[in-house]
DNA sequence: AGTCAAAGTGCAACCGGTTGCAAAGTGACT
DNA sequence: AGTCACTTTGCAACCGGTTGCACTTTGACT
C-alpha cells in the first residue's frame, strides 16, 4: 500500500537499514547518499509507519491526559477548556499527539490509566486528577512512564515524591481580598465551594491571612459555599440576603458563582459595582462578556501548559530518572469593573 | 519489560500463536486451552502492545479529530467543547481512543491531517473543517481511511461524494422566527455573521421564509452582522439604537451575540422579554445562567456525536466501501424566558 | 607497496503481535 | 486395524521500522 524504507531501499540501490539511517540523520551516513536517499522519499511520498516506529523505538510521540471524571459537569471546565487547548499548542510545538482521557471508560469500567500504561500508547502522562488508587500509582511508576500532576495529585503519594505544577491558591485568594480591603471595604463576604479539593480551602486560608493582615476580624458568617455553578452562587444571595445587605464586597471563588451573585444582586436592585464590590476567580473567557465586566484572579493558562509540557518533556527525554521537582506558579489579580477601581 | 504473549507461551506449554488465538477468542481454539491461557494472561498482568498489533493489523483503535483552525477563537467554541466531549463518549462506548488536532502544525507547518493519515496513527477521521487543498483530499480518499465531515464539508467535493453529518440551518432560523411571530412581533432584526460559512446564511434563509410565510414583509434594513462573539452584538445595538428602538424582537444567530445584545439592551433601559422578546442559536450552557434565560435554537450535540461516530465506526468496519450518506439533524426551538413566553 | 585508522554500508536479529497453512491429535465408524 | 472428518495446535513468515556488529572501502602515511 504505502511506501516503505525497503521500497526505498530497492530503487536506491542500499540497504534498508542505510535508508533507516538517513532519514533518522543518523551522523555515519555520508552526506551524499543522505541526500540521495532523501531525495527519493520526497518523491516518492515516504512517511514513516508511527506503529513499526513505536514498535521497535518504544516511542510513540503522544502523550495521555487524564481528566476528572467530573470534568464535564464541573462548571468551571469552561477554564479546563481553554487550558487544554494551551496544553495541545504547547505538545505541538515537539510535533507530540495529545489523547484525552478520563480515569476510568464508563462503559468497560477499564481504567483507561492502565490501558494507556500498559498498551504502550503514550510517552508520558498528565494527571489532573486527585484520587488514584494504590494499585494504579504502583503501576504508573513501575512502567516508567513519566507523569506530572496537573493542580491536583493524589492524596496517596507524598508532594516530595511525585512531579505537580500548580497555582498558588493561598496567594490568589489573599490578592482577591486584599484588593477588596485596599478598595476601602471591610465586610468582605467570601464564597467557597464544599467538597474535598484543595485548592479553595486554600483560596480561603489566603482570604483570611488578608483579613488579618489587614487588621479585619474574621467573621465565619461571612463564609458561604456553593458549588462552583452560576445557580448556587445566584441561591446564595437569595438565601442569605440580609447577610449580603450588610456587606459592601464578595470574594466568589469561581468566576461563574460571581456572574449568579451578580445577576441575584441586580435582581435585588443592588448595583454592582456602587453598592457591591465583585472579586471572581479563574478568569474565564466570558469575564469580558458580562456587565459590568468581572475583576478576577488569573491563572496564567499559557503558562501553566508551557511549564506541564516542558517539563513532562524533559522527563520524557531524560536518560535517568529525575529528581521530582514541583512548580508553583502565581496567580495574578486582572482589575476589571466589578470591583469598583476603574471608577475612582 | 512487560509481559508478551511468548512469556505467556513458554509458561504455558504452547506457541505463541496459540496464545494469541486465545486472547483474541479465536473460535478455533478449544475452550479448555482458552480458559487455561486466560487465566495465566490475568495472573502476570498481560496487555496487549498497541504498537505491535496495529503493526499487524493495520488497526490503531483510536480516531483523529480535525478542528478548524480559527477553533479556539471561535466564539461559539463553548458549543464545540460540549460536542467534543459528546463525541468522546460516544467513541468510549467502542473503547476507541481520541486524538484531536488542527489541520496543519502551526510549528513545523506540517499537515496534520497528512500526518495522522499517513503515520498510521488513526482509523478514521472525523473532519470538522471546511477548507481542504486538492492534495489533501486526494490523499485522504487514497488512504482508503474512512471519513465524515461534521458540519462543513470542503467545496472542492460534491456533497453526494461524501460522508457528511450536520443540522439544518434553514430549519432552526426558520423555528426562531416563526417563534417570534407566533408571539405577536412582526418587526424582528436578525444578526447573522459575515463571512462564508454557509450555516449563517442558511440561518438567514429560514429567517426569510418564515417571515415569507406569515406575510411579513421583509426588510434589509433589520439584518444586521456580527462575528459571532459578545461584543460584536453588544455593540451592533448601540450602532444602530434607532433601528433597535422600532422592533420588538430580534433573532441573533449565535447565543454569545444574544446575550451581547441583552447586555447592551439593559444599559439602554429596554427591558427583556417584556419591551423586546430575544431568541439566540447553540444552547450553549450559559443560556441558563443568565437573566432572563435565553432561548435559542438548540442543536441536540448528543444526537449529533451519536450518529456521526455511529457512520464512522460503520464505515470502519466495512468490508467493502459503503455508499456516501448524509445525515441531517433537526434542530429544536428551546423556550425559556427572554422571548416572554413564558409570562403570558 | 604495505599498514592502519576512520568512514560508510550491509547483515541479521529484534520489537510483539497476527495468520495462512500444514501437521498432529481425537474419536467415530466400518 | 484402518479410514476419514473434524478439531486443535504449531511453524514460520509477515507487519515496517531500528540498531549492534562486522565487513568493505577510502585515503593518508610510512
């Protein structure tokens, strides 16, 4: 069907191996019949065969990324979204394949870990996702297939031990909430989210060291939690509506809990940014695509996949293994209108 | 390193063809051996190389996936990640893997889809682009690897040529129209997009008809064109205030432009639904976290994912190469507040 | 002319599966 | 015991690359 080096091989007058050796620009082949030979498969319209290639080299020039099963539901995928894509031009630029997976295929109840692990069908693998069982981990570091954990890693290894990038979630809180203070506000209301993830209690921990900083009692009821979703933010002010009447500023720590508490609030005739102050978290696209438009913590996403994939790469491309190593990137805040400082 | 089926040979007594036989539930293998050989494959933990078997078979279990290039500016990519997560479902159900990629590499400025073709790395092409060179298409129909275009489907074929899913445009300007118009306006701006895609136009038509159909008459003077995204529409109604302020409806062709245009009209103090009835078009997540929510034109992505791996997979396992077929999806009219229906 | 290191190329095995075909085994029946 | 059909298994080639090692060629130098 397609051309192969052998074919190559025969109307050249070499060996198949030679052929091999000169399109691989190996350094032991003259110049002249690299050239020659080179010059053949262009004509002949030669792509190497990836499978044969992933066979014989154990390399297969794409790398796994597995997402939480909850991906698609969360409401902040729309941050996922645009990170991947980041992710995907980052891979790009080695010419690496990028295949998107979740930990387990719902329907064979497989873990699609494992399958990529163990079929030899990734080079490496980027985990965002916090819960693995033992027996998976064990797995992964037996196969040596490098990995890097992407915001999360499991509770089951030790920091120290394993490679994570992630934001500084303390930091992106204590920015949001000292603009806030800075802006003139002292009853801040912050909203966090339930559940077991890291990274709001985080956000939390950093919006109270403000408080503190900043010489402001901490008040608990003034801490909310919703769900990361436009409707639990837009709940919350209906609920808890006296407690919103007596504060000036809300910290949400996802941008779409901030677009519900901002329509809730003009539903009640509250402006914002005049009578409430608005801080979100993420970033999101639609930040710009909503009035007044939301001042928010970012999460630099370019830089985030850049620094996933150069480093997945290094280990990728390392004789030995290395030193795990974790990378913390920091959070910015982006001044927009719902927080009152472009009005001043 | 791992276990091959020639390590699962040697323990168990047989060759190595006989192994492979029975992992593959070949029905010429007695059930005994089968169960014995299972079993050992199980105990040492066995996988199948990926590489090794698509080397053989010339299968790799996984499809590519095509996005336009403009994909991650493209407004309305919230609609394509929502369907890009539909179809991935839908592959997962077959165990088929998803690599995702632009039509050329933006580094090495090599074609994508000539790669993923060519390398073997794929089994069929899912091809959400329209724009596709002479060489590329020859290719691709060369490589005898099967295809179907979402959405678009490139000018330089006849449409009966190929395989190609997508819904109907006509229709779903036409539902939104005759939405309106049931609700009592007679006066509706439509804001399509420029550009060539052929959708929007198809949007206007539909548009047309229905007005056509309820004796309105129609006026070039209420169309009006974006580019697809929130500010676009935010700002088509303040360029044309006059013209806003003498309807009572408007139909925006994509939701993002719809919910520019309700921004937009809220700050010039026309309420909706109430002083203007609004229908947008992808029902998009967001059309629910907005007040008040939006209907829209919805394209049943599950349906569409659904039937577009469905004919993919078929045209996979075919023997001999199938009749082209097209598929077309009904859109449906989504009703929820911002058109008023809801209030009388 | 003879020696020898360096450069260039080929042989053959290997990566880990699949599969057509031949051969061996099984059991029923004459 | 011999024949025959059918089931079960093994041999060996193949998929299309890579690579260690051995061999040949080249040219400089004695």
């Amino acid at each position: 069907m397609s051309v192969t080096i052998r074919d190559i091989a025969k109307i050249a007058g070499v060996s198949p191996s030679t052929v091999s050796r000169c399109l691989n620009d190996s350094t032991v082949i003259s110049e002249k019949t690299k050239k020659r030979i080179k010059q053949i498969a262009e004509e002949l319209g030669f792509e190497f065969n990836a499978n044969a290639r992933s066979l014989s080299t154990s390399k297969t020039g794409t790398v796994g990324i597995i997402y939480p099963e909850n991906y698609t539901e969360l409401d902040d995928n729309l941050y996922f979204n645009s990170l991947h894509n980041q992710l995907r031009d980052s891979l790009e630029r080695e010419d690496l394949d990028l295949i998107a997976a979740f930990p387990v295929n719902k329907y064979t109840n497989k873990s699609n870990i494992q399958k990529l692990i163990t079929c030899k069908k990734v080079d490496g693998l980027i985990i965002v996702h916090s819960k693995m069982d033992t027996k998976t981990f064990d797995l992964l570091n037996k196969s040596k297939i490098p990995y890097v954990f992407l915001h999360h890693f499991p509770e089951i290894c030790k920091e120290e031990d394993v490679d994570v990038v992630y934001t500084d979630h303390f930091i992106g809180g204590y920015l949001a909430t000292e603009h806030l203070i800075n802006m003139g506000h002292k009853k801040i209301i912050c909203v966090s989210t339930m559940g077991d993830e890291d990274e709001f209690k985080l956000r939390t921990e950093g919006y109270k060291k403000a408080l503190l900083d900043y010489n402001i009692e901490y008040d608990d009821k003034l801490l909310f939690y919703g769900d990361h979703s436009y409707p639990s933010g837009y709940r919350i002010v209906y609920k808890n509506f006296e407690v919103f009447k007596g504060v000036s500023a809300v910290f949400a720590q996802t941008d779409l809990m901030a677009f519900g508490i901002m329509d809730a609030l003009r539903e009640k005739n509250i402006k914002v940014p005049n009578d409430m102050a608005i801080v979100g978290y993420n970033d999101i696209e639609l930040c710009t695509c909503v009035k007044p438009n939301l001042t928010t913590i970012h999460q630099p996403r370019e830089e985030i996949a850049h620094l996933t994939c150069e480093r997945l790469i290094d280990l990728m491309n390392a004789k030995k293994p290395k030193k795990s190593k974790k990378i913390i990137i920091q959070p910015r805040l982006i001044i927009r209108d719902s927080c009152g400082a472009n009005k001043i």
